[in-house]
C-alpha cells in the first residue's frame, strides 16, 4: 500500500483528479527542501526506491524527480522569499522565442526567467526520464509559484522537443508564463491533462499582467501575457470552481476579498489574503477538505 498521499493516485488518469492534486501538492513542496537525505526519505515513504530519486539543483533552479515501475513524479521548486536571486528571475519579464532554448517548433515567446532557469536543470532532467522510463511509466509533472511556470515549461519540452506524452500536469499558484502563442501552443497539445489551481485571491497567478506597455520595457513593448491549462479556483469557501468566465473569477475575488477582510478585522491579524491564499499550506488545506466531502 502506497503511503499517503499517493494511496489515491490514479497514474492513467486523463481528466482532473483531486486525489492526484492532493498528491502533487505534497511533491511540489517537497521540492522547497533543502535536505536531500529528506528528500530520498520521503520519496521513498511514497514507494519510490532510492535508485529512481534524483535531486537536480543549477545556479537559481531546483527540481526533483521519483521513478518507480509505475510512475514517473516531476516536481519544481518555486520562489524562495529569502533568496533574492529567486526574485530576480520573477522580475525578468522580458520574453524570449521559444526556440532561442528549446528549438523548433516557433512555440511563441516565453517570460526570460522562467525559461532560461528551465533550461539549467533541463539536460540533466530530460537524461533522467529517458532513461527511467523503462516501463513505459506515466509521467506527471507539478510545481508550485516560479515552479509552476517551470512545470509548465518542462511539460511542453517534453513535448515538443522530446516527443514523450505528458500524462499530467498540475500546477498551483502558478504565475502567467508566456504570450498567446504559446498558451494556444500549450492548450492544443496538453489537452485534458493540463490543470492550473488557485486559491482564492492568491496574487502571483495575477502577473505579470495580461499587458506590459511599451513605455515600462523599451524597446520590447508592448508584452502580452496569457495562462494556458484548466483552471481550477477555489473560493474563500473552500468550493472548487472549473474554468470561470471572467465575471466570475471577479466576483469570486470581491467576495473572497470582503470574507477575509471580515476575519482579519475580528482577528486583528496582519496577514494579507492575496499573499496567505499562495502558501502551499493554504493549497493543501484546501484541497484535503474538498477530497474528503467525496469530491472528485
């Protein structure tokens, strides 16, 4: 028996699975240690041997990858708040052809940062899936904040540069990463098996902005940025939503916004929704209550 949180994981799955949320929250935090010997452990108290776990960790990038006969989980680490060369990535806003890292095909363009932080860990990640594939295993990719956009990033490579199926992607918190070429590059390929979650009023899915102007980036102005994948939004509830217009994604978050207000004030805390609703803790705690009301 597979230890929790994977002892509800459907590794064939093609459509949304709370269960397999539940599941890759817990790797793309694990992927925020810094401690590799707990990082084998806890693979390994997930059934995956310490011979299928690997810890890939290039200048600002982080990514952890499990294999087992069943499965293959890819997992990215996000924004470090202390580490400012994390920051710096987030702000590289400028993009770059996709083919200035990946190759062909013309994909779009893609935020700088994100890619080109990709890119440091991607030849040794992509080595590590060729080789562990042996069973033909499923692989399922998640990150959380800057590990999302990476997520993303990769399954896409994986994708087009590999030509190895994506079986899944799911990513939380997960920040705009391209312009609308890519994301109609993305949702064409992906399909069904892309999923980006979001708390609330989690901010970081809100940038960079849908448009940078051209008097904020000279000479590369105006920027326009797109999310690919399904979304998946839970309100201050705790109520998964699917794919929400746009007048509903602004009402949930007037609402969401006014209901946190109220127990900040009788609380008299300092926090701030937009920044609690990103914390992976916020996301686990949300997706937990939403799987064991027998939601799907």
């Amino acid at each position: 028996m597979v230890n929790p949180p994977f002892d509800r994981f459907d590794a064939s799955a093609t459509q949304w699975r709370t269960a397999n949320a539940l599941a890759l929250v817990y790797a793309a935090r694990l992927a925020y240690e810094d401690d590799q010997n707990k990082i084998l452990q806890q693979f390994q108290d997930w059934e995956f041997p310490a011979a299928g776990c690997r810890v890939f960790s290039v200048k600002t990038a982080q990514v952890l990858a499990a294999a087992n006969e069943q499965i293959i989980i890819v997992a990215f680490r996000g924004t470090e708040p202390a580490k400012l060369a994390d920051w710096l990535v987030d702000a590289e806003i400028i993009q770059n052809p996709w083919r200035d890292y990946f190759g062909k095909p013309d994909l779009g363009r893609v935020h700088h940062g994100f890619i080109r932080n990709t890119s440091f860990v991607w030849e040794q990640l992509s080595q590590f899936v060729a080789d562990a594939r042996t069973n033909k295993q499923p692989l399922w990719i998640t990150g959380h904040s800057l590990g999302g956009a990476m997520a993303l990033i990769a399954a896409v490579a994986f994708t087009f540069s590999n030509r190895q199926a994506v079986n899944g992607l799911y990513t939380f918190g997960q920040p705009r990463t391209g312009n609308c070429a890519f994301a109609a590059s993305c949702n064409r390929q992906l399909r069904t098996v892309a999923f980006r979650v979001v708390n609330n009023q989690d901010i970081v899915p809100h940038v960079p902005p849908l448009l940078i102007p051209f008097l904020l980036v000279p000479p590369h102005g105006p920027i326009f940025y797109r999310h690919a994948g399904h979304l998946r939004q839970f309100d201050a509830a705790g109520k998964l939503h699917t794919d929400l217009s746009l007048w509903w994604r602004t009402a949930l978050r007037l609402v969401g916004t006014r209901q946190h207000l109220e127990n900040q004030l009788r609380a008299a805390r300092a926090d701030f929704a937009p920044l609690s609703d990103h914390t992976l803790a916020a996301y686990i705690k949300k997706l937990q209550a939403w799987l064991d009301a027998g939601n799907r």
